[in-house]
C-alpha cells in the first residue's frame, strides 16, 4: 500500500513538474531544483535544522533520494558539530575516506503532513515565481537597444506602467516627449534602454526622447536601413522639437537621403508622425570632418571650417545673412549639429572672421618686426608671403625671400642673417636656462625632446621627469594655455614622450 502511494506521489511530482514548466516557460529542471528545495525544508523540520540534509529527485522517474552528509575533518568546529566527523572515526566507516570528503547516509523517506506539504508548497512557488523572474530579465536584457510595442496599464506620478505581455515596464517622465499624453489602454512605442536586475526584482525601462529611438522607427519603415544596405551613423534629438540623423552608404547608385525620405515623404513623415511632430533633418555623412559638419549645420551655408583636431572643436564661418539660420532658434540647430557630429563648433561671420584675421596679421607683424629689428612694412611682407616665423625665415632660400615684392638681394640676404642671429642667441640662451634648472638626464633623452621645449619646461618650472610625466598632452600642446603654445608640436609626440617618461616610474618601482 505505501509502496502504491509512494508512486502515486512520484507521478504526481513528474506531472507537477512537466505542467509547471510548460505554463512558465521556464526550464524543467527549475522546477525540480524548487522541489528538491521544499523537500530539503520539511526533512530539516523530522530531522533537525542543523543537519547537513539534501535530497535529489530522479528527472525521468521521480524517485527522491533523501540523504544527511557529514564533511570529514581533522578538527570539529563547535557550531558544525552535526555536520562533521572527524577523521579517523570516518576511517572507521569507508577506510579509503579523505579529508574533505563526505560521509553518506540514507535515510528513510518523509510523510509529508499537512504543515509540512504547505511549506513545500510555499517554497516550489517562491522559486518557481524566481525562476521565472529570471527568465523574463535574460529575455529582455537581451532586447536592449530594441523598440517595444505595449499597452499603457496605468498611471503613478507622471510615469507609465506599460503591458508588455509577458512583463512590465515603465516610462520615466522624463523619458515622454513633451506635451504628449497617453491614457489607460493606448497602444505605445518605445525604445528599450536599460533593464536592472536587484534585490527588489527587475525592471525594463522605456524611453520616447532617446536618440537611438528615431534611428530604430528609420531601421522599421526605411527597408535599405532595415537590409544594411544603408547606415545611421548618429542622431541628435530635440525631443519633439527638431533631430538631426546622418545617413550613408557605400552603394553609389542609391541616395541615402532620398531613400529616407521616400516617396512624397512618406517615410519620413511616419517617424515625424510616431514623434508627435517632431521635424527632422536628414544628412549625409561623410568620413570628411569638414564635409559632414557642413553638411550638419543645413539649411545654414558654410563659407570656410577651420578643425583644430587636438581640442576636437571647429570654427565655422558663415555669411553674415546665414548667421540666424546656423545657429537656430534658441542655438538648437547648432547644438544639433555639434552633438551630430561629437564637434565642439564655434560660429563666426565673415565680418569677425576677417577682423580676426586682420587682428592676427598686425600681432604676427609686430612679433617679426620686433625681433627682427625691422620696418613694420617689411615684417607685413613677409608675413603676406607666409613667412609668419623665424625659422620659416632661416630655413628658406636667399631666391625665395628675393621674389617677396619690394625685397632685393642685399634685403634678402640680411633678412635671413639677422633670422639665423636671432636663432642662436636663442639657443644659447635656452641651453644656459637648461644647464641651470635641468640635470635629469631621463627627461633630456626623451624621443622628440628639443632644447626648445627644456627651455619651456623650465619657465613652467618642470626639471624632471616625474614632473613631465604627471602632464596631460593637452596641458603641453593647448593653443591658448599650453606650455608649448609658442612651439608647433605633434600631438602624438607630446602623447608619446609623456607615455615614455611614465614607463620610468616603473623602473623607479623595480
């Protein structure tokens, strides 16, 4: 009769097993993991809380296997006193035991009483329901950076608890596009941004207002981006206002604007529909810095880009009448435009950008003039003819400065004399100042160091080459506040002599 009921249980347990796991979708052995739990609880309960009890249940025919394990050591703890044995009264029972090792003894089958089955019962919900939980969090951790379709379930303070079906997810607030409503019941879209996973379970959180979502709605209703024929390269949003989204291809023959646009804008203008109105700028992108910031800062025309790639920022000059349009309402088309292109833009108009210019031809003049000891109107020539330094000066040919209008040979000749004076009075003051302040041999032999450059370091009070090492690149090469502002270096040299000089602290450590 006990044996009767006994298999009786067994195939209810496989039964319980089969449909638990089919209904949760989750994997079989979960569940049996859950049960074996339960059992392990109510054996503790007859046998005591502090043996060391585990049970495992047969996958294929639901046998339980009850079993109380005692580790082998050479020293029993006080509080593991029922689950350890020592040694040598292991040795006793299996002779060839280590320590380690477990000693195993079955134990007859539980009756499983009324409070007993209820708390087993208890325990294979509870981890089933965990099982589950995290089945749902693997399945949408891996759905980040897609677009979810849902049923707005409720309201809590401003954010939207959204039905996904098998889940539950919110949007933040923040993360609606301004002045858009939604009531219980609408159907919504939105874009998978991040999923957490804590002690108090896992959420998905939605966004309206992220940039990748206007890339992914392109990805559904433009079919070219969809196959990989055509690339979003970046976007830059305004939520609900106005986005930017540079578009390319490698496919001659298709434009990949055009194609996004599609046919009467009909394309287009279903994105522009799922984002409440929001206008949208469509671009090429170009591997040419200044060609896509060009073409960024559309409808605005462009007059002249100057990239000064060490500070990843561009001066744009516009015409005068361009001016309203590069910067948009409120500077959002240029704030666009920038975040497009990760640039730092600075906008000027021709008018500025001439009177800059100007301004920076009268200090170069001067500067010549100056150490040159010579007229104003000689330094301007030289300076038109781009000889905007010394050593541009004292490099060049007695024939080329000749042909500078208004120069002759004599003019020539003594131009580049008192050029190549001026340098070595320099160097010998330099190697004076370096002599002086630096006697650290490490930082004279760094690969691209220059007597220039000591000299610089001494007035910015650097003698070593721990000092040198604490620099950044941009701390050294920074037009405005570098220590070598005054010099034309490198930036991957600058990078590179730093990287050498922190290699010796190193071998200061060794």
């Amino acid at each position: 009769m006990a044996k009767k009921k006994y298999n009786v249980i067994r195939e209810e347990m496989l039964q319980v097993a089969s449909n638990v796991a089919q209904e949760k979708n989750i994997d079989q052995d979960a569940v049996f993991s859950a049960m074996e739990q339960a059992l392990e609880k109510s054996a503790r309960v007859k046998y005591g809380q502090e043996i060391d009890i585990r049970i495992s249940i047969n996958r294929e025919s639901g046998d339980i296997k009850l079993n109380s394990y005692l580790e082998v050591v050479d020293h029993i703890s006080e509080e593991m006193q029922s689950r350890q044995i020592l040694l040598e009264d292991a040795k006793k029972i299996d002779s060839n035991i280590s320590l380690g090792e477990f000693i195993i003894k079955e134990l007859p089958p539980i009756e499983l009483g009324r409070v007993a089955a209820q708390n087993a019962k208890g325990v294979i919900i509870q981890k089933v329901r965990e099982a589950d939980k995290t089945n749902q969090y693997e399945e949408y951790k891996d759905k980040i950076g897609e677009v979810a379709v849902g049923i707005v379930k409720r309201i809590e303070f401003g954010n939207l608890i959204i039905d996904l079906g098998k889940s539950e997810a919110i949007i933040k607030r923040e993360e609606l596009i301004p002045r858009e409503t939604f009531k219980n019941g609408d159907r919504i879209r939105a874009y998978i941004y991040e999923v957490k996973n804590d002690v108090k379970g896992y959420q998905v959180f939605l966004s309206r207002t992220h940039p990748q979502f206007l890339a992914k709605l392109f990805f559904q209703e433009v079919p070219e981006i969809y196959e990989g024929v055509i690339t979003v390269k970046s976007v830059a949003r305004d939520p609900g206002s106005r986005a930017k989204i540079s578009v390319y291809t490698e496919d001659s023959t298709i434009d990949p604007v055009g194609a996004c646009v599609g046919m009467r804008g009909s394309r287009v203008q279903a994105v522009v529909n799922e984002l409440q109105g929001e206008k949208i700028d469509i671009v090429t992108w170009s591997d040419n810095q200044a060609t896509f910031l060009a073409n960024a800062l559309a409808p605005a025309e462009v007059s002249k880009i100057f990239l000064y790639e060490e500070k990843n920022k561009v001066e744009v000059v516009i015409p005068d009448d361009q001016l309203s349009l590069a910067i948009g309402r409120k500077g959002q088309n240029v704030k666009l435009a920038s975040n497009l292109t990760a640039l730092e833009i600075d906008i000027l108009t021709e008018d500025e950008e001439s009177e800059r210019r100007q301004q920076e031809f009268k200090e170069k003049s001067l500067l010549l003039s100056e150490l040159l000891d010579v007229e104003d109107v000689i330094a301007q020539l030289l300076v038109t003819d781009g000889y905007t330094t010394i050593d541009s000066i004292a490099t060049e040919t007695l024939e080329n400065i000749e042909r500078i209008e208004g120069f002759d040979s004599n003019l020539a000749k003594e131009i580049i004399e008192r050029s190549k004076s001026y340098i070595k009075e320099k160097e010998e003051e330099n190697l004076k100042l370096i002599n002086e302040n630096i006697s650290d041999e490490k930082l004279k032999s760094l690969k691209g160091m220059s007597n220039d450059i000591l000299a610089e370091l001494v007035k910015a009070k650097i003698y070593d080459v721990n000092a040198f090492a604490d620099l950044a690149t941009f701390e050294l090469i920074d037009k405005e506040e570098g220590i070598l502002k005054n010099l034309e270096l490198d930036e991957e040299v600058a990078n590179n002599m730093i990287m050498e000089a922190r290699s010796f602290w190193s071998d200061n450590e060794d």
